[in-house]
C-alpha cells in the first residue's frame, strides 16, 4: 500500500528534459518559426517530456485531423506508437501531450488500443499512470473505445483482448486499496468493471439520477433508458449495452431495473465473469475484512468502486452471498454460501448496518445492495434492519432513498402492504417535510402490486387538503393543483391568462417558463393509472382545471405527462371531453412548446370530430410560428392542417371516414384492440387524417377501386369466423356491423387509412432531438 508514495519519488521529468528557462523558451519560439506566444510558452512551461516530442505530436496531431480515411488514420497512429515506444507512460500522463494521445486513440482500431494497453500494463507504471489527472482520462477514453470495438473483433483478437484484461486485472488487485482510494485510478477501476461486467455499473450522475422520475422518463425515445427512481420503477427488460464515447449517454444501460431481485429479470452473465471473481475475491479476503473494508465503505472514492462492484457480481448468487456480509461489517461467518438468508447476515451487527443506512456516502452503497440482493435475503435484510426504523428513515435526509428503493424492490405483496401500513399515516409530514421521493416510491409500489391503491388515495387526498397554501380551494379541487405545484412556486389555481405570446415573451426575454414540480407530476401520473374506482377523484380534478391553467399544465415538460396519463387512461370519455374543452382555445399556445407538442398528438388520437377540428384549427391560424420550431412541421402535417387551410369541408369528410373505420375495426376485434389505440392504432390514423386529406379525387377514385380488390381477394381466401349468435352457419360474414360489411373490406379499409405518405425532410430531421425537445 506504498504505491501513492513510490510514485510521488518517481514522478519525475524524463531524463534529458531541459529546464525551462527563458533561452529555452526562446529556441522553443525559433523551432516554431518565431512564434514565441504566451499559449506557447505555458504549454511549455506545463510539459514534462523533452520538446521534440511534444512538437512531433503536436504536428502529428496536426496532420491526422486532415485525414479522411481511416487505414490512412491507422497507419499513422501505429507510427506515433512506434515512436513513443517505452515512453507512454510519461508521454500519455503529460499535461500536453496526454491530449494530443487522446485525440490519436479516439480513432485508433482495437490492435493499437490492446498494443497500448499492454506497454503501460507493468505494476508500476500503470499505477503511475492512472493515478495522475491527465493519464486517467486517457486510459479511461481507451477502455471506452475499446468497447466500441468488440464486436467486430475476430476470435483471435477477442482472445488478445482477454489477454490484456487479464494484465490489467494482474496488476490492479495486488494493490487494489491504492486504486481505489486514489482520486484519479478510481474512475479508470470503476471502468475497466464495466468492461469485464459488458454493461454500465457505474453510480448514475447525480443530476441525472433526480432528473428522471417514474412517469416522467422519455418514453419516445428507443435508445434511452430512464435513470434514477424511473429507473427503479419502470418495467425494463434487462439488456447489456456498451458504452461508446459520444454516444455513452444514449447508451448507457440501466442497471437499477434489471438488478432488482424481486421478480424482474435477471441480469445477463458477466462478459468475462472469472476477472471479476478476482476483485471479489480481493475484498473478501482475509486482508479487507474488517476495518479495511470499514474503510473503504465510508472513502468517498472506494465506495462508489464497491457499488460497480455490487452490480458486477449480481448475476452470481454465490459471489453475492460472500461479498454482501463483507460489505455491512460481518467478520464472522456461519458457513453463508451454503445457510439460508439468516445465515448470510447473521455476522452483521444492528448498529453498524444501521449507521451506513443513514451516512451520506453508504447510504447509496446500501441502496445498490438493496437492488441485487436476491429475494430471500432482501426480506432478511427489511426484518431486521429496516422495518422497525422505517419511519425513522423515511424522513432522514439520506435515508430516505433508501426507503425509496426497498419500495421498489419489495418482491411481494405482504412486505408492499407492511411498509403502506407504516408509511400510510406519515404522508402529511413526508409532503410537508420535502420527502416527496418517498411518497412518488410509495404510491408506484402499490400500483405495482395492485394493493391498497384506494387507501392510499384516500390518505393522499387527506394529506394535501391540510397543505395551508391551498386552503382556498374545497373538496376535490384541491387535488391537481397542490400536486402540481408540490414545493414549488403555486402558479396554478389562479387562471392567469397564458397564451402563445406568454411563450414567445418568456423565449425573448431569455428566460424560462415557470415549472411545475416534478415530483407532484410523477405523483399524480402514477396515479391516474390506477382503477377509477380509486382515483376518480384526482381524475376529476386535473379534468376541472380552469382554461388557462390546463393550458399551462400541457406545456410544462411534467405537467403535459400528467394530461397525456388522463387521456390515455381508464377515465371516462365524459371526463376527456371536458379536459378537451378546456384546451380548445389554446391548443396553439401548448404547441409552440416541444413537449405541449406530445400532448397534441395524444389528443388529437383520443378526441372526437369536434374536439379534432378545434385543435387542427388553432394549429392552423399558428402554422407560422410552428414552422419555426423543430417540431412543428412533423406536428402540423399529422393532424393536416395545410388541407384544413385549404378546403375544411374536406377535411371534415376525411377525418369523419377515418373514424368510422376505426370504430368498424374496434368492434371488429374487440377492446383489447382498443386498449392499444395510442401505441398502435390511433398512431397510424393521426397520420392517415392528416395525409389522406392531401389526395385528390382521382386518387380517392384509384384507392376505393384498391379497396374493392383487395376485400375480394380477402374473402377470396378467408377463413370462416367463429361462429355467432346470428351467424351459425359461420358463412364468412360478421353480423352487427354497419353496412354489411364482411372482415376483408373492412381491414382493407383500415389499411388503407394507415397508409402513409413519406415523411418531408424537414419532419426528418424534427426527429433527431426527440428528447431534447421533450426536456425543454
């Protein structure tokens, strides 16, 4: 453990390096052709190789971003390797020159990155290296393009890659304690995880992890998974991504979903799960157990390495069950591979597990473990160590995430209903106390296991009928708006006047709008997708939201979720259409703003002919102020408002067959079809309404002579239906149907109104920033 003091004795200028003095500076300013700049002199005066080659790299650099073609690019980066052959330890640790390295590695293929590896993979000079600022971040920008390239390796080259894991690891866990404790060589540790685990272990930013809330999370998006408690909420499927440069944040896989022992998917096999036994290995060992590790669970640079840890090795039971007891201060052990959950804890003692649940740094290493810890010993680890303190937890200011994510991770209903009977009578004080968190963890977990949900509604709605702020508003209209504007600023209830002109004057000011609460949104969204036998009266109360603060709940990033969960949900269509009406004089002011954007394709899929036309009519009169934006040509063209401009009566012949056809295939094949509506169905009509307005009559002629020929050749080949009462001869035709109509013309009808015409380039391009949009 002397390796930060050896490398403070070593660290010093390559032999031969001349002392910058001023001659120095100015022969350096002659080599460059006189350009004795202040830049020059303190790159420098910074450096700590000799300037020969700091100027060979800097001209090399130089050349390489004028190549074009990557053999080109490879060939000069071997040569650059070549060069600074048993120099690259010092040359890529080098305030200057460890830049012009990164930018050679970033486009290096995987042969020069594994070369690289293995020159600086020796003890001492990898510990040298990564423990400076400038070697860490290069080694780590290596490791990440090194997992971009795995795929295309051949078995021969995957082999060399395990080979060079297998030095790294070598020469990292004789002195693992160094590594880890050290400010820089932690990243670079944590890293090298992620690429043997295959997926990201990595602790999720901060600001990234309170961003994202259940109901909240970018749901359009195919390549994002949502972070943070969304994360822990939402239903995703476990997969393995890698982690790839620009593109690290669209990748990044989240582990918090596909972690979780309580009856979510497992999480896929290690990539090369032996390597990561080792580093298991290294802190169960009888050297780390015991006040070592007591240590390292409270530095806050080794902690977050134990949380990867504590991900890496979810997928081994039996790695868990040594590593888990270590980690919560056991030092005796009742034979815990092998005993059942009481035995794996039994060495752990109530006051020290109960200190890190509340400590700032350990209290999210906890809160990993709670998520990989199997079933059984999660119901262990709740009985005895947190059910009796729950309240007490739920209101400190560290462990209540804690709480947060023993909600999520709750693998039954028994201990789901034992925590809503301890936390039920303690939301008044959550709200009051800005433990909001704790109620948004609460209020999913009984929507995912379809308990209690009346009572915690009923509880909810009592808590915020106390808040003193809203002590004007009666009864139920209270709900939305405490909600909404849960410990922020109260600007709803008040009705004041918003328009697409409060939008444009917010932008020219330079300013934002004001925002809604993000954890009041993602209360009430979690809500509304209860039964209505539950919530029907926060239902009601975001439906009698007054005109303009519907208005202003649509084109706020959180509050247009909570309208688009109403209208997609159970409630009653009495209650959309008022919701409807209350928008339908400021549909253009919801527009003008990227995520009001989503709101209007959700309404326009859900309203009626009326309801359609009023909203395709204000988009209309604003098409110009829409045409500005990312989104509001791909907006404008799906509800067709360049053909209502044009001829409204059309218009309304249009979207009225389309109806029609829709209700015909919903009765056709029934309410489960109607139930996927906005992610199927409705997507496609919204589109055909818009297009199929643009087609002349000669086209509508060519399109009903397609639809004859194709409900011929569908009855032509069709399989009689089940019989009905009606039809018992099961002749082919379904009764009840308007018009007589038989299966095949009705398909074919519907076909056709899906039918869509390519997407303008500009409506393209709209798609690009999807989730930029949205977060605005």
């Amino acid at each position: 453990m002397s390796k930060k003091r050896q490398r403070q004795e070593e660290e010093q200028p390559v032999e031969g390096a001349p002392a910058f003095t001023a001659a120095a500076r100015e022969a350096a300013a002659k080599d460059k052709g006189g350009a004795d700049t202040d830049e020059h002199q303190g790159k420098r005066q910074r450096s700590l190789v000799n300037p020969e080659t700091a100027s060979y790299l800097e001209d090399v650099v130089a050349h390489f971003k004028t190549l074009v073609d990557d053999e080109e690019r490879a060939l000069l980066v071997g040569n650059v390797l070549e060069e600074i052959l048993g120099k690259e330890v010092k040359v890529a640790g080098d305030p200057v020159c460890s830049r012009h390295v990164e930018i050679l590695m970033a486009a290096a293929p995987a042969q020069h990155l594994m070369k690289f590896l293995t020159s600086v993979s020796d003890v001492d000079g990898f510990f040298m290296l990564v423990s400076s600022p400038f070697g860490s971040h290069v080694v780590e920008k290596l490791l990440v393009r090194l997992e971009s390239q795995l795929d295309v390796l051949t078995q021969e080259e995957y082999d060399e890659f395990h080979q060079v894991m297998k030095l790294l690891t070598d020469s990292i866990c004789p002195h693992l304690y160094d590594y880890v404790t050290d400010r820089f060589a932690t990243h670079v540790v944590r890293r090298l995880l992620c690429l043997l685990t295959g997926r990201n272990v990595l602790p999720p930013p901060s600001k990234q992890q309170q961003q994202q809330l259940p109901g909240l999370e970018n749901k359009r998006s195919k390549q994002e998974v949502p972070s943070g408690l969304a994360a822990k909420l939402g239903g995703v499927s476990a997969t393995a991504a890698g982690i790839s440069g620009k593109k690290h944040s669209s990748t990044v896989a989240t582990l918090a979903a596909e972690l979780l022992g309580s009856g979510m998917d497992e999480p896929p096999p290690c990539r090369l799960p032996e390597l990561i036994s080792r580093f298991t290995a290294v802190v169960c060992s009888d050297d780390y157990v015991g006040a070592v590790v007591s240590e390292l669970v409270y530095h806050p640079y080794a902690c977050p390495f134990l949380q990867a840890l504590l991900r890496a090795a979810a997928c081994d039971r039996k790695a868990l069950r040594q590593l888990v007891p270590v980690l919560l201060g056991a030092t005796s052990f009742n034979d815990s591979v092998k005993g059942g959950a009481g035995a794996v804890l039994e060495g752990c003692r109530e006051e020290e597990v109960s200190a890190m649940l509340t400590d700032p740094t350990t209290s999210h290493l906890m809160e990993v473990l709670l998520q990989v810890l199997p079933r059984a010993l999660l119901e262990e680890f709740f009985r005895r160590f947190i059910g009796p303190r729950l309240a007490e937890l739920a209101h400190h200011p560290s462990a209540n995430f804690v709480v947060q994510t023993v909600l999520v991770a709750a693998p039954s209903k028994e201990m789901a209903k034992t925590m809503y009977d301890s936390l039920s009578g303690l939301l008044p004080d959550l709200l009051r106390k800005r433990r909001s968190g704790v109620v948004v963890a609460l209020v999913a977990c009984c929507g995912r296991h379809g308990i209690c949900q009346r009572e915690v509604c009923t509880a909810l709605a009592s808590a915020l009928s106390g808040i003193p702020q809203w002590a004007d508003l009666k009864g139920d209209a209270v709900l939305a708006p405490a909600l909404l504007c849960l410990d922020s600023v109260p600007i709803i209830g008040s009705n004041e006047p918003f328009s697409a002109a409060t939008v444009a004057a917010a932008r020219g000011g330079g300013s934002s709008l004001p925002r809604l609460s993000p954890t009041g949104c993602s209360i009430l969204t979690q809500i509304l997708r209860y039964g209505q036998g539950a919530c029907r009266a926060f239902t009601d109360s975001v439906a009698s939201l007054k005109p303009h603060d519907a208005a202003r709940v649509g084109a706020d990033p959180s509050g247009s979720r909570v309208l688009e969960a109403l209208l997609e949900g159970n409630a009653p269509a009495k209650v959309k259409g008022t919701l409807l009406a209350a928008l339908a004089d400021h549909w253009d002011a919801v527009a003008t703003t990227a995520s009001g954007s989503f709101l209007v394709e959700t309404a326009y899929r859900w309203a009626e002919l009326n309801a359609k036309e009023a909203i395709v009519s204000r988009l209309a009169a604003a098409s110009k102020v829409l045409e500005v934006t990312h989104w509001g040509p791909s907006l404008l063209r799906k509800v067709g408002a360049e053909a209502y401009k044009r001829d409204p009566e059309q218009w309304r012949r249009h979207a009225a067959s389309a109806t029609k056809t829709l209700d015909q295939f919903t009765k056709l094949f029934g309410d489960d079809s109607a139930a996927g509506k906005p992610q199927a169905i409705a997507k496609g009509t919204v589109v055909a309404q818009g297009k199929g307005i643009e087609k002349d009559a000669g086209a509508n002629k060519e399109k009903e002579k397609k639809e004859e020929k194709m409900g011929k050749i569908k009855r032509k080949h069709e399989v009689a239906p089940a019989r009905e009462e009606g039809n018992e001869e099961g002749t082919g035709m379904v009764t009840g149907h308007e018009d007589g109509k038989d299966v095949g013309t009705i398909v074919a009808e519907y076909r056709t109104a899906l039918q869509a015409e390519p997407m303008p380039k500009s409506a393209r391009k709209s798609k690009k920033g999807k989730k930029q949009q949205r977060d605005e």
